[in-house]
C-alpha cells in the first residue's frame, strides 16, 4: 500500500509540475528582451544585406513602385484621383506580405547558405497557408480604412467628387479640409498600427517556423508588450520611410522598401532568436 501511495503521490507531482509550466509560459515563442534602440541595428543590418547584393534588392523594390504606380494609374482612370493618397499609404501596409523575398535572401545571408534566385523570387515558407489567412487579415483592415475613408470624404465635402487638385487645395486650404486630414490621419494611423502590431514580427515568423496563424499573432503581441520601446521605434521608423515613399512620388520605395524587409528580417532574428 505504502507503494502504491507513492507512486500516486508522484504522479500527482508531475501533473502539478506540468499544469504549472503551461500556465506560468505562454503557448508561442516566448520573446528576447531587446535594447530599446535596436532598430538602429536592425537598418545597420538591413542595409549590409541591401549592399551585399542590390540586384535583387533593387528589384523588390522596384517591383513595389511599379505596383504601387499601377493602383496609383488605375484610380486615376477610374476618376477616383482624390484616393490617391490614401490608397498609397494604405498600400504600403501590404508590404510586409510582398517582402518575404527579401526575408528569405536575409536568412540565406544569415545562415550561409547559397543564394539561389529561384528560392528567393518562390519562396517555400514554412507555413504558407497560415500566411494567406494573415493576408486576409490585412486586406481586412485595408477594406475598413478605405470604407472609412470614403465616408469621411463624403461628409466633408458634402458629397461633391473633387479632381485631385481641387481636393488638394480643398484638403490644405480649408478649415473642413484640415479637419478631413486631422480625424482621418487619426483613424488611419489606429488602423495602421494594429496591423502593424498584429504583423511585425508574424509574418517572418510563419516563413521561418511550421506554427499557426494564432500563435505567430499571439507572439508579436507579445513582442510588442515585452519590448514596447523597441517597436514603438521600430514603427516610427516604418511610419516615417512611409511618409518619404509617399511625398517622393513612391520613388524612395526603390530603397526604403527592400532596407525595411531586410530589417524585418533581423528584427525578427533579434526577437526571437533562439
């Protein structure tokens, strides 16, 4: 009996030991704590990668300006001109999605292996059907910014299609137009910010591991509340190449968006290395 009692005594102790572990650590990668100011390092990494190989670098980038010219052209001739601006900056937010190239040349570079095209234009993520449901996720919150948008639109300019330089003048030069900018830059920049938390860090996690789409998500919140500084940074600095993309005419975007997507990549690295 004494025997007995102890084995069921033991076994009650592991049970503890292993209800313990679950609660005490969380179900995703846990994250690194990081310098407050290691997106410097991240760009510093970022453009060694974009030195070391420009070609293809460029060519991402040059890919994303002749989409983004594409949308830009296609409004145009749809007479929706005046979403112009907000279609680019809402754009940009998709770029996280047109960069796992760039995230895949990064961690060939990091982990020495060879450089094929091939696998770094086609990429073979890890966990590419958990990747298409972050892509509807953020088509998601695309499609309420732009329903958003028109609806503020509407409401200041009582209704009335302005070509985009009326809406210009209208926008910078009016009391309604300069709050139109204020509410809206408000709004988007809340939309933009939850994606950009709810994907910062997901999306090279769900190339680089077999994991799912709730744990990847689960794990850049968790970044996010470990290192708050750090990604408030790091956003900062995307928000603002976002602003240069867009008053250079999307021309930046040739450098600025193949320098993020490398830097994501060591961003990433930097997180959750293991």
């Amino acid at each position: 009996m004494q025997a007995v009692e102890l084995r069921v005594r033991r076994c009650a102790e592991r049970v503890e030991v292993v209800m313990e572990a679950q609660v005490t650590s969380p179900p995703w990668p846990k994250p690194n704590v990081v310098a407050d100011d290691a997106p410097w390092a991240w760009l510093a990494a970022g453009w060694q990668d974009f030195k070391q190989d420009p070609v293809l670098s460029l060519g991402y980038g040059l890919v994303f300006v002749a989409a983004g010219y594409a949308m830009s052209i296609g409004l145009w001739r749809l007479g929706l001109s005046a979403f112009i601006p907000v279609a680019v900056g809402a754009f940009a937010l998709v770029g996280p999605m047109m960069a796992m190239g760039l995230y895949e040349l990064s961690r060939r570079r990091q982990a020495g292996e060879p450089l094929e095209i091939t696998k770094i234009v086609f990429v073979n993520a890890a966990s590419p059907m958990q990747i298409a449901y972050v892509g509807f996720l953020i088509m998601f919150g695309l499609f309420v910014w732009a329903r958003i948008a028109m609806l503020l639109y509407a409401l200041f300019v009582s209704g009335t299609y302005l070509p985009l330089a009326d809406f210009t003048t209208f926008a910078l030069g009016t009391p309604q137009g300069l709050a139109m900018l204020g509410v809206g830059t408000v709004i988007g920049g809340m939309i933009a910010f939850v994606l950009f938390a709810l994907t910062a860090f997901s999306i090279p996690m769900l190339m680089d591991r077999d994991t799912d789409f709730f744990t990847a998500i689960a794990s850049s919140l968790d970044a996010l509340k470990t290192n708050t500084k750090a990604v408030f940074l790091w956003a900062w600095i995307i928000g603002f190449s976002i602003v240069i993309g867009a008053a250079t005419g999307l021309l930046a975007f040739l450098v600025l968006f193949p320098l993020l997507g490398h830097a994501t990549w060591h961003a990433y690295r930097n997180m959750f290395a293991d």
